[in-house]
C-alpha cells in the first residue's frame, strides 16, 4: 500500500496544475487584450516594496495593514522594513509617481499580492488591474467599468451585474452627524458589520432624519429613481450629499444607456477612507464579487504635494477562474511524430517535421504528452524509407497513407488547430 506524501506546500499557498493554468491565461489572454483596445500600457512592479509606502496616511487601510507579511532588509549595518506587495494600486501609483509624473497615463497589470489569512485560506492572490492616473472624471469611471464588464463576457461569463456606490454620500452624513475623520472610519466599518448600534448613534445626532437614514442602509436600488429619492430625503438635513449624488447618478445612468443590469448599495467598499468617488463592484448572482474598483483622488500626489486624479479596479482571477468550465481537447490538433529507428537520421528527420507541424499551427510531439488522448494522428518518419519516408496514420478510421513528401501529408492534415 503506498504510503500519503506529507505536504511540503506551504499553509495559505497554492500549486496552479496545468487545468488552473489554462484558466490562468485564458483570463490573462482576454484582459490583456482588451485593455491593449483602450489604450492601456502593461506594466509589472516589485514583489517586495518598502512597508512605509503602504503606511502614508491615507493608502492602506488599518485592517489591511495588519495582514502584511514585513521583514527587515538588513545590509550588516542598518536596514529598511520591506513587506511581500499586499496591494497592487499602490506600487502602480508609485510607478507613475517615479516615472510618468506629469501627465494623463494609462496602466494595466496582472499580478500577484501577498495577504495573511487564517488557516489554509488563500495568502497568494492573484489579479488583474488597471488604473488611469491623471485628469479623466467622469470618462475614465466609465471606461473602466465597460472595460471590466467586457472582459467577462470576453470569457462567457455574462450573468454579472455591477454593483455601485459612492463613498463620499456616507462620509456626508457621518461628518454632519458631528463625527472625526477617524470615528467616520470606525463608524462605517461596523455599519458594513451590521451593527444597528451604528445607525443608533447617528439618529440621535440627527434626529431629523426620521426614517430616511433607512434609505441608505437597509435598501438597494436598482435604478437612478433610488438616487432621486436619497436626494430628496437627505437634501435639507445633509445638503453636503449633493456632489457624491450627482457623480453616482451619472454613472448609473451610463450603464443604463449601455442596458448594463446594475444595482446600488451605499454600503459597499471596506476602504472608506481610500476611496473618494464612485465605487463599484462585478457580482454573480450569489453575490460573489469577481472584481471591483472606484475612485481615489487623495491617494497619488505629486513632489509638491499636489493629489493627482485617479481611478481603477481590478479582477480576482481565482475568483473568475473558478467560472471557467476546462476546454474539450480538439481532435486532429494533436500529431504525435515518432522516428521508425533510433539512428540520427530519423531522429533528425522527426525534430524537423514537428518543427514544420508546428510552424503549420499544429501541436506536435517527439515524447507523448498528457495531451495524447486527443491525438488523432500519428506520424512515423524513416530516413531511409525512400518513397515511404512518410506513414501517416489516423487513429480514428485506422487509416493509413504513405509518401514521399511532407506535402501529401499536410494536404491529408489539413489546416493546424492546436
């Protein structure tokens, strides 16, 4: 009886087997080339990054904090604490910081961040992200949106619905109700908990809102008409709402125009203190999130100080992976080339024809792979065969043909589909 192999593999890490990596980069495939189609550059930033460019006010948020991996990079004589990247926006914005200050760019990326969970939970997150640095309200919110939208559909998954909100219509109402930046932050984190203590604390400083708090913490809204009516239950006691409003409106009617299913939830992004404007978020219908992203004016700043204008959003691709059924094999793609003797010249012959194979757009084959069973044909080269130099055989009518010249064979092949 053969005995367990212990697993060496790490608690929180995961192997990608060939099947995962399929996924991997049909997902890699489709969101590289459709953010090549709006003009996106690619760009990749270094898994290790100084921990203090996540600890500047304002960049990550305390419970994000707490699950860095950090270590000191120590030289001998003195050292820098150094964390494995837990975020992916803000090294891309440190890059533009460092090296595309100044102007309006387009980046795109996709790669991995490292996260502490509990137990075996995923520590490894892979993503794919994209961000626009630079003056670009209300297009680049827009494109963003219908850029992520079209990447899944790209890869058949078309039941998504985007899920929007707008962080600055909660911190209206927190700031109105006498609340800190830091008790904004408190407050909001356990109204997304569901603590009703929460909503307790701001009905007693605000007493005048009456049941339209409710509006915003109990009910989704699946058209713009959700919005008149915040709008109108909030303009008198928090008039400070109007803005955030307004840019959630226009957005919710973009998508409306583009017959996008969406619905609004002003409870939504973790990071309050992140995001400045419209947040949203592609959901199944179970209500997995398979990426997500907003605005966040405050976040990149110049040498002088000055914020830049900046946007974003990323996929979670184990997530979307996850909704990808694994591809039949293709019969007829695969040939398999064997060498009718050990001797140099057939063995020469054979590495040459499954280089033309595969120049011809087929997967071919010296030593039989895991993609066998899709094989169909089988081809044996003899150096010195003379005019049965070639012997093709088709496994699935037990067919065979022999010939002189590699054109035959390609005529009787057809056009490759590896």
């Amino acid at each position: 009886m053969q005995s367990a192999i212990e697993p060496l593999r790490s608690p929180g890490m995961r192997d990608l087997p060939p099947e995962h990596m399929r996924r991997f980069r049909r997902i890699e495939q489709a969101f590289r080339e459709e953010l090549l189609a709006w003009g996106y550059e690619e760009i990749r930033t270094p898994t290790i990054e100084y921990l203090h460019l996540f600890t500047s006010a304002g960049t990550l948020s305390p419970h994000l904090l707490e699950r860095v991996y950090s270590f000191l990079d120590w030289d001998g004589w003195s050292g820098e604490r150094v964390v494995l990247r837990p975020d992916s926006t803000i090294p891309a914005a440190r890059f533009y910081r460092e090296r595309m200050d100044g102007g309006l760019a387009k980046l795109f990326y996709v790669q991995n961040i490292f996260r502490f969970a509990q137990g075996d939970q995923p520590r490894e997150l892979w993503q794919c992200g994209a961000e626009i640095y630079g003056p670009s309200w209300p297009a680049g919110d827009v494109e963003l949106l219908s850029a992520g939208r079209r990447v899944l559909q790209r890869l058949g998954i078309a039941d998504v619905r985007v899920r929007l909100s707008h962080t600055g219509v909660l911190r209206a109402l927190l700031a109105r109700a006498g609340f800190s930046p830091e008790e904004q932050v408190e407050r909001y984190d356990r109204l997304l908990d569901g603590d009703l203590s929460a909503v307790h604390e701001i009905e007693e400083r605000l007493p005048e809102l009456g049941a339209s708090l409710h509006l915003l913490v109990d009910l989704t809204g699946t058209d713009v008409g959700y919005l008149d009516n915040i709008r109108a239950g909030f303009a008198v006691a928090v008039p400070e709402m109007g803005p955030a409003l307004d840019e959630l409106t226009l957005v919710a009617r973009a998508l409306a125009v583009l017959e996008c299913p969406f619905e609004i939830v002003m409870l939504l992004a973790r990071d309050f203190e992140y995001y400045t404007g419209p947040v949203f978020r592609f959901v199944t219908p179970d209500g997995t999130a398979l990426g997500g992203g907003g605005r966040y004016d405050a976040l990149v700043r110049r040498p002088t100080g000055e914020a830049v204008p900046a946007c974003g959003f990323a996929l979670f691709m184990e997530r979307v992976g996850a909704l990808l059924p694994e591809p039949e094999p293709e019969r007829g793609g695969v040939v398999y080339v064997e060498p009718a003797a050990v001797t140099p010249e057939s063995m020469g012959l054979a590495l040459a024809m499954a280089e033309q194979l595969q120049e011809a757009g087929f997967c071919a084959e010296l030593v039989g792979s895991r993609r066998r069973p899709a094989c169909r044909w089988v081809l044996t080269v003899d150096a010195a065969g003379g005019p049965h130099r070639y012997r093709l055989h088709d496994l699935d009518s037990g067919e065979q043909l022999t010939a002189a010249s590699m054109d035959v064979i390609f005529a009787t092949l057809g056009r490759g589909r590896c």
